[in-house]
C-alpha cells in the first residue's frame, strides 16, 4: 500500500502552492486534481495582486511577504507566472464622490490617489468620461494565475511529488483520524490531508461530518480571444458588492441552511470590471450569485448580458467585443484571512481555503503553513489555526 505524507485536494493555486511548499520539506507529497484541464476559480481569476489592501497587523505583513515573494516567484518556479505591476484604476459612478468614497480606503496601507475624470480617462483611455465622477488609483501587481499555479506544479514534479487527476469522492476516516481520500477510481492512503478543493471542499468536509465555515458564491465572467484592444490598467468599481453579499451569507441562508443544497438563487450582484493579460486575451465581470448547491445551474446567457450592459457603460468598446461566459465557485470564509489550520477533534485532516486575497495570501502562507507542519515555529499559522469545531 502506497502511503503518503500529505495528501494535497485541489490543484488551483492554493492547492498548487502548497504542494511544493510542503514537497521542500521533503514530504512525500500526492497532489489530487479532478480535472485534466483546469476548469476552477484560479483559471478564471482576473490576477490582481491586492498587496495594498491590508487593514491589520497580519494582513499588512501578509501583503508585503505576497507581493515580494510574487516579484522573484518566476526565477524560483523556473517558469513565468506572467508577473508586473499594473495599476489598478477603481471607477466611481457619476452620482457618488470620489473624496467620500476614498474614506473606505483610508485604513488600507496603502491610500489610493484621488483622480478626476480627466485624469482618469488619461490614464485609462477606454474609459467612458459620461459615466464616472471620478477614479481611485492604486499601485497593483498582476500575474497569470493558472499559469502560476502550473509553475508550481511543474517545481513540485521536479521535487519528486505526484499529481493524479482523479475527482476525490470522500475523505476515508477510522475513527477520529482521517487516513486519507477515496477517489472515483482509487483509495489514497495519507498521514495527513489538506483541504484546498475552493467552493467543492465544503461538501467533502460535511459528507464526512466536519463543520466549516467555508463558503462559496457561484461566479459568472467573460473571456475573450486576444484582441488588438489596449486596456491600460486593471479598472475595478470602487465600491465593490461582493464582499458584502459574502457578510450577508450566513443571514441568506438561515433558513436554508448551508447544507441542504439548495438551487434556488438567493442573491446575486454584479461588479463591473475588466482586465488583460500580455496575449492580449480579456476577462470581464463579474456576478457572484448565492445558491448553497455547489453544482446549481446558473443562466449564463442572462448573465452575459448582465455583464455586457455594465461593462460597456465603463469600457463602451468592450461592451461587444467577442467573448465566452463562464462559470466557476469562488471559496470564501467570515475569518479574516482564510480558513487555515487543524480540524479540532479530527487529526490528520487540515484546511487551506476560503482565502480573501487568494493570490497575495495563499503563496506566503504555504511557506507558513509548511514550516508549521515541519515543527517550526509559526507565529501567523498559530494565529490563523482554525481548529474547526
């Protein structure tokens, strides 16, 4: 019987990350992927590097280890995670006030700058003056994220560990002690299991009975082809629903509960913003619609068109452009950085996830969580360690 160290669930880039990490510590190491091409919330990320958005003591350190360990990552990995700095142009709409708005920014460590709409449309010309009053500048990193989360892979292949691509089906249990995943094809037999499965891991947990406080919206967003198209900033809304429709959760859901599974959409919002990357290729978006049902189907034609109509109010010439609406499950947590950790009263089963930030967070954070495991000292991990009830 082949037996692992660590068992690694999910292969976006939480998943990815922490593999290698855990893999330089010369863990013997099996990483578990359902899908042959990645089809999860890390092929679909805009790539935005918020490393400017911490309010705490934690997260200010968080952000910088993030955005220094992203600007020599590539020479590491030995592969290009596409990494730059990029500003990220947040859009006030033409009825509220630039200066007000910058108040909800004043604790960040980083204060955005306050722009008019002439400055705003100088540096982002595809802007539409007509429908901002103004825009909040901050500096930004930016990187491909599948292409990051495929440069870890590759380190951690050349480090000795394994990838399998297989959909885990249930975590194995004996007792108090998780011993490892049965799979649709196979049983993996681990020391220890992480949990980096995004919006999916959720279910795993409670099909096992372990409670969370995991959750997940269901995102919809568009991709284009490469264009000749130039978009010279990151551009964002300053005031951006998602994260209170992510507070309102556990109130949405009450009398639902979060695992019943449920298809019936209980709240979505759409934030309209726009990205490119260096091919020239775009993503547009996005809605995060609530439904507890990891597997609900949403309408993506009607959703398209949603985000079409905001968008090109913004960006007018990207309002049509040719593009393919997608869907994917973006994990959250009400903790403030992630659900990071041992499970109380259940050994051998950790989780990684739920991460605000994902991209900044989760790469210094498996250095963390690696060293922690390892028997070094961790003063973060101690902090974040989740001991889910």
């Amino acid at each position: 019987m082949n037996i692992y160290d660590w068992i690694v669930i999910g292969a976006g880039i939480t998943g990815s990350a922490l593999a290698y990490e855990l893999s330089k510590k010369q863990f013997k190491v099996l990483l578990l992927e359902k899908d042959t091409i990645a089809d999860n919330a890390t092929v679909y990320s805009y790539g935005g590097l918020a490393y400017w958005s911490g309010t705490t003591e934690l997260t200010r350190q968080l952000g910088q280890e993030g955005i220094e360990l992203h600007r020599q990552l590539s020479a590491e990995l030995d592969g290009d995670t596409e990494f730059r700095e990029l500003d990220l142009l947040l859009t006030c709409d033409r009825n509220d006030h630039p200066e007000t708005i910058a108040k909800n920014y004043a604790n960040f460590t980083i204060k955005p700058d306050i722009l008019d709409i002439k400055q705003a449309c100088e540096l982002e010309p595809l802007l539409n003056p007509n429908a901002i009053s103004g825009a909040l500048r901050l500096p930004h990193g930016h990187i491909h994220s599948q292409k990051t989360a495929i440069a870890y892979q590759q380190a951690f292949l050349r480090q000795g560990g394994k990838i399998i691509y297989e959909r885990v089906d249930q975590l194995l249990q004996e007792g108090e002690t998780i011993t490892g995943v049965v799979t649709e094809k196979n049983t993996y037999h681990s020391a220890n299991t992480v949990m980096c499965a995004g919006g999916l891991s959720r279910r795993l947990l409670t099909d096992a009975g372990i409670s969370s406080k995991i959750y997940f919206t269901h995102s919809l967003l568009i991709r284009t082809p490469p264009t000749d198209i130039k978009l010279s900033t990151i551009v964002m809304p300053a005031v951006q629903q998602r994260f209170t429709l992510e507070a309102r959760a556990e109130e949405l859901t009450k009398e639902s509960g979060w695992d019943n599974y449920q298809d019936d959409l209980l709240e979505s919002i759409l934030d309209a913003g726009a990205v490119q990357f260096l091919d020239g290729s775009l993503c547009l978006g996005q809605i995060s619609a609530l439904a507890t049902n990891p597997e609900a189907k949403l309408d993506t034609e009607l959703g398209e068109s949603a985000i079409r109509k905001k968008v090109g109010i913004i960006l007018p010439m990207l309002g049509n452009i040719a593009g393919t609406c997608e869907t994917c499950l973006v994990a959250f947590t009400n903790r403030e950085v992630a659900v990071v950790g041992n499970v109380k009263n259940i050994s051998g089963i950790y989780l990684f996830n739920g991460f605000t930030s994902t991209l900044v967070f989760a790469p210094p954070l498996a250095k963390h969580f690696a060293n922690w495991v390892a028997g070094e000292n961790s003063e973060i991990i101690e902090q974040l360690n989740c001991g889910v009830e």
